[in-house]
C-alpha cells in the first residue's frame, strides 16, 4: 500500500484552557473519499482548520505527498493541490457560476499576474483550455444548466456544489469538505454526493469529508475517522465503524452501546 | 510646569468624557461614530443660544442640554440612522456617520441662528462669569478649569457605578458581549442600543459644553475633540473604557506640556515643534495601531467564521452588446458638448469638476473594487500635486511629464502606507491611514517649501503638439483635454475591473476566506488595488492643481478628503460615472457664487426623490418613460437656471447650508441603499427590464404547451 496523501500527526490544540484536540493522529489516501465524523464539540472543525491552515496546532505535524505543511498559508497549499469548502456558504456574491471557476482556474494557472495587460485591457480573454476546463467541470458536477446564473439566486444546495466546482478548478488531489450536506434536503444530499463521486472516479481527486450524518459517510466514504472529545476513538472501513462499540458509545450513550452489545 | 500640567489636565478631561461616548456607542452597535465631534457642536450650541440669546442662566441651560437634549438626539439619530448601521459594510458604516458630521453643524446653524459657519464664540462657563479664581500648589486654577476636572471625574464615578452596580450595566455589558445571548435571555438589545446611543449623545454634549467656554465654539475646536477622542479609543482598543479614558488623559498631558518646549533649544540647534502637538494624537493611534497588530493576528486565527465583508445585493442583468455602449456614449457626448452650452466661467468650474473626477476615481479603485477605506487618498493626492508642481514650477519639466511623475511618486509612497495597515482591516485601516495623512500634513505639507504661507506653488498648464491650452485662449482645449484623460483613466478602471485582477480583487472582497483557499494572495491583491488607486490620486492630485493654478495645502486637508470619498460613496463607489458626478457636484457647490449651490440642490433633490419615490413605495420613477421624464425635466431645471444666472438672488445666511444638510442626509439615506444613488436607479431599471422579459419568456412557454 503506498504512502497516504495527507498526513497529521500528534495534533495539539488549545484554545485557551480548553484542549480542542489531544494528539490526533489522521491519514488520508490518495484517491479515496475519507470521513470525519464524531458528535458536536468532538473538534472536528478544529481540525479541519488544521488541515486548511486556517489554524495552526500548539504541536504536531501535517504533511501532503511527503511535504511538511505545518506551517504553510492557505494559499500555498491551494498551489500545492489542497482546495476545500465550507460549511456555512462562502460564495463570491457578485459573480455568477462560472465566474467562480474562471478565478479559481485563472489563479492556478498563474494568470493573475499580469497587471499591466489587465490595466490596457489585455491579457483577460478565456483561453481555448480554460473552456474546456470549466466546461468540463460544469458537466462533471453537473452545473452546465446554471453556468451563467449569479450565486445568490440559488438554493443552498447547488451552492455547496458550485464551491466544489470552484475547488476543483483549482486541479487539486485533495479537496476538504466541511459539512457538505449541513442544511441540505435528501434530494440534495444526494446531489452532492454524486457531485463527490463523479469527481473522485472522473478526475481521481480525494476528498475529505467531516459530517454530522453518519449515515451518508458510512455510505459514502472508504476510510473513516471518528474523534471525541479532541481524541481519536476509531479508525477503519464503514463496516468496522458499524460494528465499533466506543463509536455507539459515544454516540448513543453508555446504555444503549450496553443494549446494542450482545 | 504648574500651568501646563493644568492645561493638560483640563484637556484630557475634556476628551476623556467624549470618549467615553464614543467606546460606549461602539461596543453597543460596532457603529464607529465620526460625527461624535459634531454632537457634541449641536448640544454647545443649543446651551449657548439659551444662555446668550434666551437669557437663561448656566445651570438649567446645562442641564436642558446635557440631560434633556442630547438623550433625544441621541435616540432620533439611531432611530433614522445608526439603527440600520449595525449590519452594514464597513465603508457604509464609515460614509454615513461622516454625512452626519457634515449635516449636523449645517442643522444647528439653521434651527439656531445666532452663529454661522466659521465664526468662534466663547460661551459663559459653568465656573461663573468671569470665573472665581483660586490657588492650589502655586498654581491658579479658574473654576471653569476645574469643573471640568470635577465633570471628568464624575463622570468616571458615575459611569462606573452604572456598570457595575446597576442592572442597566449589567444589561448592557451582557448585549455588548454577544447580543444574541443577551436576546435569548430577554434583554432587548436594539433597547441596550438606543440607551447607549443616548447615554454617548449625553457624554458627547456634555464635553462641549465642558469646552466652549474654554477654547470656544468653533468646527475646528469640535473637529480636534473628534480627533483626540479617536486616538484615545484606538489606544483603548475600541471597546475598553478604562484605557480609553486614561490614552485620553494622556494625550491631553502631552499635548500641554508640548506647550512648554514650543521650540527646543539644543545648543548647536534649534528646531520648532510646532508640528508636534497637533500631531501627538496621531502618532499615538499610529503607534498603538502597529502594537495592536500583532494581538489581532491571533485573534483573527481562532475567529474562523468571519462573515463576507460585503453585503450580497444581487447583481443586476448586465447589458451586453450594442445596449452596453450607449451609456458611455452618452456621457461623452453630453461632456464633450458642454463648452457649446456654458461660458467661459462654467467650462473652467466643469473643468476643476472633470480633473476631481479622474482624482475620484482612486476611491472607484481602493473602496470599490479593493474594499477598502483608506483616507490617506487625499494625501497621495497631495503628494502628486506638490510633486508635480515643484517638478513643473523649479525644475521645469514638461507639465505632462511633471503630472505622470506625480502619480509615480505616490506609487511607493502608497505601498508603504498599505503594507503598514492592510493587515488591520477595516475600521482600523481606515484610522490608520487618517493617521498617516495627519502626520502628513502636519510635517511634510505643512512646511514653507510646500504651504508657502497659505499659498501653495504655482503650476501652469500643459503645453504640446502646439496647442493652447492655456487660461485665456485654450479654455476649451484644456477642457477638451481633461475629458479625454479621464475618458482614458475611467477605460483602465473598467478593464481593471473586468480583468482577472478584478475577479480576484472581487473574490476578496466577497470572503477572503474563501479567496485565500482558492489560492489568492490576499495582501498581494490588497497592494495592487492601493498601489493602482495611489498612481490615480497622484494624477488626479496634479491635473486638480493644474485646473485650479496652483497645488495648495488647504485643497489636500483631510478632511476634505473624507468629505470626498462620502460624496462619491453617495453617489456610487463602484461607478467611474458616479466618480465623474461626484468630481463636477463637489465644485459646483464650491465657487463663491451663492445661487450656483441652487442647481446642486435641484440634482440631489432629484436623486433623493428617488430614493424617496422608493421609500414610499411608488416605483413610477424607475420605469424607462420616468427616468427618462427626470432627466428632461432636469435638463429644463438646468437650463432655467443658467438663464436666470445674471439675476441676482440673495441667498440668506440659512439658505448656505441647505446644500450642506442635503449631503448629510444623502448619507443618511446611503444607510438604507449601500451602492449609491446611481447604482440603485440603474439596477432598478435593468431589473425592470429583466421582468419583463422574463414575463415574456413565460408567457410564451405557457403557449407553447397549451
């Protein structure tokens, strides 16, 4: 089995005296859809930041493909193929949909640095490969309908899709996911969750997702971690998740993990 | 030293109570109040019309003012404005407390008529008239001195036990912390905010009562009170009360005690500190704003759901094609045909009009596109206008190239300015660069070299290819040549905005979060948008000077820059249009002819009926037919009034200030429509016809499946 795409190891975070995490250790594969799951304050959000850089840890280290990222800003790891979206809604409220993978594209590819074409005029007309990219990734997630729609005027579901696009036109390996389908109907949820599978098998990008809806990550995802209270209580395939006591535990309390035990 | 300590002490206890006002209000509402100086202006001019005009004496009058007064302008001004305040963006938030800066002197001057804009009257003091005297350590104290150190200290007594000791403190303190907790547990925080904003009207006019009969009534004491409340509340990070109120005893301190070494002697050298003391309010915030950074890093990091910064407004159809054309064309050929329809002394106001505009379209760059509110704009501009004329007047370069050099000479100056504030963001940013521009003026315009006592240095106008442009015979050409410049500047605006550095500059503005992840440099994205609206001021600075003769101090003040970017607020910070009516409006209201200020008001009367049309509901005036009936009738308006130029109308000392007020209460109504008077009538339009089409549309699928 070869080397896990996203690593971190030993993960420490306080927020004052609070310990957020205590030692978290989380891997992610390349190709594969990971998931995050554990019950409110169980810091699944504290460390989502850690891997996005939004937040650094008191201790521990974070590595993408054998690179140390402890450190690094969040735009560094968006060049170095790390993209994520996030839980309450975070669109550019002017642009339209394809404006959303027009600067997310352009900026991977370096065309923002060229002020002096952009002041005469130059320099800013798509290129034959940006509109097969987009087109591309409009088709994958299956956002071809809205392309031209300004963001604001859509349900909160095709929003969560569109910043799925926008992270994915930034070519990443690995796109974070933070409560992809928090406020999302079934119908929805399931849009979104195809949206992931298409990606995943057309483009092999990895995902990680945190959830609060168990079932759609035992459903949706290959390997799944469970933290609570800042601690990892499990690890393994959906099935051995099912089956894991300390994760019925921490779920449905003592007595019913007692009742579910045969 | 006795005296100086005591001038010290009298001053900060001045401002120590006004700052008060202005954390308490803050913390309350997160509304950073600008017109807090001119609160406390209305309250010192109301107590000084009862005790001089109405014969009342000190005491009532005091408490007519402070007690009765204040808490009801208070309350009225955060019924109509800061109310809505709250939500809003930082530049809104910014724009409309400043409108109420400028419109409320203009008000008290009309309700009380007994002083007028620029005059300085002393009021009689709460100590008695002339002041009992007495002696403590040598030193004489008059008792209007020490009531106001008394008031002070009262004032920090009483408002302590109002904190602590009161269930109101507790209330307020709860809403203050996090206003939706405090709801759950049934407080009212819209109640807390209202008492807040009484309680701070209060504090503001009890410091100007505390001040007139000592340094006067005038704007410019009330501006300087504004000013050193400002610093003492960064010193106090904004919400402390303590820190705030001692960083204003302390710049008080400084301030007096400056009085004493008005010039250092250093025995080989002698040097003026003249600058100095206007200055220590400044160089403290600056101080305290680059000390602060690094605490509000960490706090940024733990404060993951930071919201957008801009408000989502939905973006209007854009025109597309031929439609998209006709509005540029439009303003062209309207500017392009003004000498055909003014004279000779309108083509030179039109023209000062024209060169502001392509100066305000630094604000369309910074504010606009950047999201930005930087106040040192007006400086920059300075710095191209000085550059330009010293380069052009002593060096004699050629004036074109001497402009070009100004606008280059802002560049790095911008740079630095941005890369010492842009980590602060926002509200901060913005006291940041008021900072800079201050210390500025005070120690780079302000010497003889530059200010030329009052004076300024003379620039003359381009010449090239032959053509005149000059005063006497090329009026027109010089004219012709603005229009064409800023048809030039206002075309790289837009293909600013339309270019990728425009997507990524939006992107930023709408979540930087976002951005960030997307993989944008947010600084880097900051500097661009700073460093290109520095290069526009410096340009629009020189070609302003070269309209007007010559670069002058008193056309770069601070506060006219503030002034300035309320206007173009008003008027659309997102439109190089609304920087173009924005540039002309500003001098039209200008020149010393009184009647022309009647066309201003007949423009914003129409604008505001807009806004009002709006408000009560009827929307006749957005349809195609009504805005195109507007603008006739305005054209009709305009004309008539340019006829009607050689009759003479006296305006009455209160008609002066109607434009004035009508600003003011434009950027009141800015609190309720954010993108400005053009914005909001465009977009009506185009939704309009966006409607329509839609029905359209509809209608016709609707027979097709029949």
């Amino acid at each position: 089995m070869s080397a896990p795409l996203l690593t971190a190891e030993e993960i420490v975070v306080r927020f004052g005296g609070v310990v957020a995490l205590d030692g978290v250790d989380f891997t992610a594969d390349a190709r594969a859809i990971t998931g995050l799951v554990g019950p409110n304050g169980a810091g699944k959000t504290t460390l989502f930041g850690i891997l996005s850089g939004l937040l650094r840890p008191r201790a521990g280290r974070v590595s993408f493909d054998g690179t140390d990222i402890t450190r690094a800003s969040p735009q560094r790891r968006s060049r170095l193929g790390i993209a994520r979206t996030f839980q309450r809604l975070e669109l550019f409220g002017e642009m339209t949909v394809r404006e959303h993978l027009v600067v997310a594209h352009r900026v991977r590819m370096r065309r923002d640095r060229s002020l002096l074409r952009d002041l005469v005029g130059l320099g800013s007309r798509p290129t034959l490969d940006e509109d097969e990219t987009i087109a591309g990734i409009l088709e994958l997630v299956g956002l071809d309908a809205v392309a031209e729609q300004p963001v604001i005027l859509l349900p909160l579901g095709t929003g969560r899709i569109v910043e799925i696009a926008r992270a994915l036109a930034t070519a990443p390996r690995i796109v974070l996911l933070d409560e992809p389908t928090s406020g999302l109907d079934v119908h929805e949820t399931e849009q979104v969750a195809s949206a992931l599978r298409a990606a995943r098998d057309d483009r092999g990008v990895a995902f990680v997702v945190v959830e609060h809806d168990v079932e759609l990550v035992l459903e949706l995802c290959e390997a799944i971690t469970v933290l609570d209270f800042g601690r990892v209580i499990a690890r393994g395939t959906p099935s051995e998740i099912r089956a894991s006591t300390d994760v019925q535990t921490a779920y449905l309390g003592t007595r019913a993990a007692e009742d579910v035990a045969p | 030293m006795g005296p100086y300590i005591l001038s010290g002490l009298v001053l900060g206890s001045i401002s120590a109570v006004s700052v008060l006002g202005l954390v308490l209000t803050y913390s309350s509402s997160r509304v950073f109040n600008f017109a807090h100086g001119a609160m406390a202006y209305f309250i010192a001019v109301l107590y000084w019309w009862l005790t001089d005009d109405q014969g009342w004496s000190v005491w009532p009058a005091a408490i007519v003012s402070v007690l009765v007064v204040a808490p009801l302008l208070g309350l009225f001004l955060w019924a109509i404005v800061f109310r809505r305040l709250t939500h809003a963006t930082p530049v809104v938030r910014f724009v409309s407390t400043v409108g109420l800066w400028v419109a409320i002197p203009a008000l008290a001057r009309i309700i009380f008529p007994i002083i007028s804009a620029g005059s300085d009257v002393q009021t009689r003091g709460l100590g008695g008239t002339p002041p009992g005297q007495f002696d403590v350590l040598g030193v004489t104290v008059n008792w209007n001195q020490a009531t106001v150190i008394i008031g002070a200290a009262a004032v920090a007594v009483g408002f302590t036990i109002l904190m602590r000791f009161t269930p109101l403190g507790l209330m307020t303190r709860a809403a203050v912390d996090s206003p939706r907790v405090a709801a759950i547990a049934g407080i009212n925080p819209s109640a807390i905010t209202a008492i807040s904003w009484m309680l701070g009207t209060m504090l503001a006019g009890l410091a100007g009562v505390l001040l007139s009969p000592l340094l006067g009534i005038s704007e410019i004491q009330f501006t300087l009170l504004l000013v050193v409340s400002l610093a003492a509340a960064v010193l106090g990070r904004m919400t402390s009360i303590p820190l705030a109120f001692g960083g204003a005893m302390a710049i008080g301190m400084i301030q007096g005690l400056s009085e004493k070494w008005e010039s250092a002697n250093l025995g080989f050298v002698e040097f003026s500190l003249d600058g100095f003391k206007p200055s220590v309010p400044f160089v403290l915030m600056l101080i305290a704003l680059l000390a602060y950074q690094g605490l509000r890093r960490e706090q940024f990091e733990v404060d993951l759901r930071a919201g957008p910064t801009e408000e989502e407004v939905a973006p209007a159809a854009r025109l597309t094609g031929w439609k998209a054309a006709i509005g540029p064309i439009a303003v062209a050929l309207v500017l392009l045909s003004v000498p055909i329809w003014l004279n000779d002394f309108w083509i030179g106001v039109v023209s000062q009009g024209v060169a502001l505009g392509v100066l305000f379209l630094t604000f369309t760059v910074v504010t606009g596109e950047g999201g930005m509110v930087s106040l040192a704009q007006v400086s920059l501009a300075g710095i191209g206008a000085f550059t330009a004329a010293k380069l052009a007047t002593d060096a004699e370069w050629p004036v074109w190239l001497a402009l070009l050099a100004g606008g280059a000479v802002a560049v790095p100056i911008g740079l630095l300015l941005a890369g010492l504030t842009l980590r602060l963001g926002g509200l901060y940013l913005a006291l940041g660069t008021l900072a800079f521009s201050q210390l500025l003026r005070f120690t780079v315009f302000g010497r003889d070299d530059f200010d030329n006592f009052g004076s300024g240095v003379a620039i003359d106008r381009p010449e090239f290819l032959g053509i005149d442009f000059s005063i006497s015979g090329g009026r027109d050409n010089f004219y012709y040549l603005l229009v064409i410049v800023f048809m030039v500047a206002a075309l790289v605006v837009v293909n600013l905005r339309r270019s990728t550095t425009g997507l990524v500059l939006t992107a930023m503005r709408s979540s930087e979060q976002a951005a960030a992840t997307t993989g944008i440099s947010i600084l880097r994205s900051k500097l661009i948008a700073f460093g290109t609206s520095a290069f526009i001021a410096g340009l629009g600075g020189g070609l302003f000077a070269v309209s007007f003769g010559r670069a002058t101090n008193v056309s770069f003040e601070v506060l006219v820059g503030i002034v300035w970017l309320a206007i173009v607020v008003t008027w659309g910070v997102r439109s190089v249009l609304g920087a173009l009516m924005a540039g002309i409006l500003y001098v039209v209201v200008s020149p010393p002819t009184d009647k022309l200020s009647f066309i201003f008001v007949i423009i914003v009367v129409f604008a505001m009926m807009g806004e009002t049309a709006r408000l009560i509901g009827s929307k006749a005036i957005y349809t195609a037919r009504g805005a195109l009936l507007g603008v006739g009738v305005l054209a009709v308006g305009i004309t008539a009034i340019v006829l009607l130029l050689p009759v003479e109308i006296e305006l009455s000392e209160k008609a002066k200030e109607v434009p004035t007020l009508l600003f003011g209460l434009g950027a009141v109504f800015l609190a309720r429509q954010p993108r400005g008077v053009l914005f909001d009538v465009m977009n009506r339009i185009r939704l309009r016809q966006l409607q329509r089409e839609r029905q359209l549309a509809d209608g016709a699928t609707a027979e097709a499946a029949t």
